[in-house]
C-alpha cells in the first residue's frame, strides 16, 4: 500500500522552539537537534520551550538530511522541519527509513520541504514494518561500528605519531629540521578546457580526497579528455603527495594524500599540488603524517575570502623535523600494519553498505 506524504505526516514545527547558533554549548541538560550532519549539534541547559512528544522525523529543508528523534529537544537554527505522524501508534523509525530512501532533487541551498511533501511511501502491515526495521537498524549499527573502528584506527595512528615524534611545529624532541620544498619539488595541477577531446586519462581531483591517505588504484579515478598526453611534470608518479589546492570548504584545503599509479598515467586537476620528494633523508610515510598533523594543518590554513587558497609560498614556510630514518622506518612499518586491518575494515564496511543500499531499495523502492 503507497501512502502520501500527506497522509502520513503533520507539520509540527511551529511547536518548536528554537536556539541560535551562539548558544549551543558543549555539554548542557537538553539537546538541540539542526539541519547538519551530526545527530546532535549541541546542548543547552534552558529548559522552558523544550520539544517532548517524541518520537519524532527531523527533516533538513536546506541539507535533506533525515533524522529520528526519540528524546526531548530544541531546535537549532532555520531550517529544520518537525514530522509527526498523524497514524496512531506508528512506527517512527519504519518512516525515518522509508524517507531516507525519499528521491528528493538536490537544488543547492534551496528549501526542499516541497519536494518531500510530494512523495508517496510504501506502508505495508505492522508486522512486516517491525521486520524491516529490525533488519536496517542492525545494518545500520554495524556500518557506525566499522567507521566506529576506521576512526579508532586513525586515532591509534595519530597516537603513535606524537608519541615516537612530537608535534612537528613545536619539535619539542630537538629533531634536525629542513625547509619542505628543501627537500621536494611542487606543481600546480591542469586546467582543462571542455572542448578538450581524443585522449581519456585518469584524473585525481578534489572530490577524490575524501578520507583516504593512499590511493593505491588509479584506475578507480574519473577521467578528463584532452588534445594531447601531459608533460611528465603533470604526470603522477609512485609516492607523489597530493594536496587540495582550493575549495570553497576551508577545512579541505591543505589535506593531503600518497598516490601510487603505477604504469597507470595519471594526472591531477587545477585545484591540486603535487609535491614529489627527492630527499632521502625523509621518508614517505613519515613525511604524509607531518603534514596531516593538526597544528601543521593549520599553517596550510587556506586563504581566501570565498574560495579557500593554499600555495607553494605557504608551504615554502613549512619546516619539517627529520628524525634518525631508522625511525622513521619504524613508524611506516607500524602504518603499514594498521593499513592491512584498515583495508579489512573497509571491505567490510564496503558489503555491508552494499547490503542496507540493496534493501533500502527493495523495501522502499
């Protein structure tokens, strides 16, 4: 049985009460639930105001991001719609999947409550609704228990980082230090023309970065047509660090990842760095870590008012420690490790994801 949208749900926003960004705290007795990713975007200790008749749906009008609210809260800033159903004794959490399989068009920073009132959803009986959820909330533990585990891993690594090598901007352990583009070469990547036609190569670009810190398989790349092959100073080679060069997100510019293509020609968009090492005196590994570092990151804070920019005379200010290479060795052994069972995690994650999409879709359709 197909149900509308608005034979499911009320508008209930108006009872609502919400709070501004400056006064979300980091702790607080009540929670206040907005627009953005995280389930919840802060506290507060008011309590006059606060939302009790859950459970409840949350709907991103700008984000389209779709929550499930079983506790009290506030509301954060504009933009977040309150769903109650209008069915006695329904299944909140049956609706919260069967509106995350919504097909709501992206229009930028648009409101999109108009397109999720024109939706209809799949509402069989009770029973099977209760199954369906049972099925979902399993797989949805297990794929937060993966990234649970993915993030754990990158701690374990950072961790190990200060403790064999201090933070690098306050060099606290003494190490001999040298000048980055001392010891490597940088390049800014192509811009490419649409009218470009008749050679296909493969092509790292922002969007690529993503959470990785090794990209081992360019062939998985998208690909750009141009008129002729690049020089090989836009090719990528085995151990070439890539940075995101500009981005209209902040917190994406100077983020870097180790490409390894092989005999697979690979070039890198306008938006990228290259940096290519020639020192031995440093390695790879060692090296990728410095500058995923927080405090490093933050001397590659881009510059910009609107588009975020980092370029070659930032990084020319950075100064890198270079500890004795045995230990360095050392650290890319244990990352090597930690690598192999974050590739295992991945894998799993990978199916499991593969499995909730498939029965999102045969559920909901």
């Amino acid at each position: 049985m197909l149900k509308t949208f608005d034979e499911v749900f009320d508008d209930y926003t108006k009872y609502g009460t919400k709070i501004k960004t400056e006064q979300y705290h980091t702790v607080g007795t009540n929670i206040i639930i907005d627009q953005g990713q995280a389930d919840i975007a802060g506290y507060t200790d008011q309590i006059d105001g606060l939302f009790k008749d859950v459970p409840v749906i949350v709907f991103g009008d700008h984000t389209r991001i779709i929550k499930y609210i079983n506790r009290p809260f506030f509301l954060g800033a504009d933009g977040t719609k309150i769903l109650k159903s209008k069915i006695p004794d329904a299944n909140y959490k049956y609706l919260y999947y069967a509106l995350k399989n919504a097909k709501i068009p992206n229009t930028g920073y648009n409101r999109h409550f108009k397109w999720l009132k024109q939706i209809s959803i799949s509402y069989p009986e009770h029973r099977k609704q209760s199954m369906i959820v049972e099925i979902l909330d399993k797989l949805e533990d297990s794929i937060g228990n993966y990234n649970t585990i993915l993030g754990l891993l990158d701690k374990l690594v950072k961790a190990r980082f200060i403790e064999m090598f201090g933070d690098p901007i306050v060099n606290e352990k003494g190490w001999r230090t040298k000048p980055l583009l001392d010891m490597g070469q940088c390049k800014n990547g192509m811009n490419f023309h649409y009218d470009d036609k008749g050679i296909d190569i493969n092509c790292l670009g922002v969007c690529d970065f993503k959470n990785f810190s090794v990209i081992n398989n360019t062939k998985g790349l998208p690909t750009v047509s141009l008129n002729e092959m690049p020089s090989e100073e836009y090719l990528l080679k085995d151990d070439d660090i890539v940075f995101v060069r500009s981005n209209g997100n902040k917190a994406l510019v100077g983020r870097s990842l180790v490409v390894y293509p092989g005999n697979v020609p690979t070039t890198f968009s306008g938006f990228c760095i290259r940096y290519r090492k020639y020192d031995n005196e440093i390695i790879v590994p060692y090296l990728l870590r410095v500058l995923k570092t927080d405090s490093v990151r933050m001397k590659m804070a881009g510059r910009g008012a609107n588009i975020q920019n980092l370029n070659q005379q930032i990084l020319g200010t950075l100064v890198i420690p270079v500890p004795p290479i045995e230990l360095q060795n050392q650290f890319a052994d244990f990352v090597h490790q930690v690598d192999k069972s974050r590739e295992e995690v991945k894998k799993s994650l990978e199916k499991t994801q593969q499995l909730y999409d498939s029965l999102m879709q045969e559920y909901f359709g």
